[in-house]
C-alpha cells in the first residue's frame, strides 16, 4: 500500500482497518463472504462516510465535510 521508503503512506489505510475491526467487525468473524461483504459495505457507507466523526474534519462525517466544501466552494466561485 506504500511507495518505497515512505512508512506514512500506509497509515490512513491502518487506520481504517483499525476502527473497522474494533468497531463494526464481530469477534468471530462473519459466517460467509456474502455477509462479509454486506457488512463492510455498511460500515464503509453506512457508517464511516455518514455517521462517524473524524476529529481530523473537526469532529464531521466524512460527507458532511465534504458537502460543506462544496458548498462554500460554490458559494465563493458565485460571489467571486
């Protein structure tokens, strides 16, 4: 996941799996790939995107810091 020589690529990625594991994956793991892959597939846009807070987005939802980005970002381009 990371370019030679660069440790601090893998970190975001490390992180993710991180919080997926201790906050959404069950301990004994799931009973099949079809149930594994609905349950990431909740965590990652269910949950992680829409709910979550980061405290590296001041504590938002990955979409809602981006969707006010946007926002102010159409705002400026129309006052500007």
């Amino acid at each position: 996941m990371s370019r030679r020589g660069n440790c601090w690529d893998n970190a975001p990625n490390e992180r993710f799996f991180r919080s997926f594991k201790t906050e959404w994956m069950p301990k004994r793991g799931y009973e099949n790939i079809a149930e594994a892959s609905s349950a990431i597939s909740d965590y990652i846009w269910g949950y992680y995107q829409t709910v979550r807070p980061h405290s590296f987005n001041n504590y938002l939802p990955p979409a809602e810091k981006e969707r006010r980005y946007f926002n102010q970002s159409l705002l400026s381009g129309v006052l500007n």
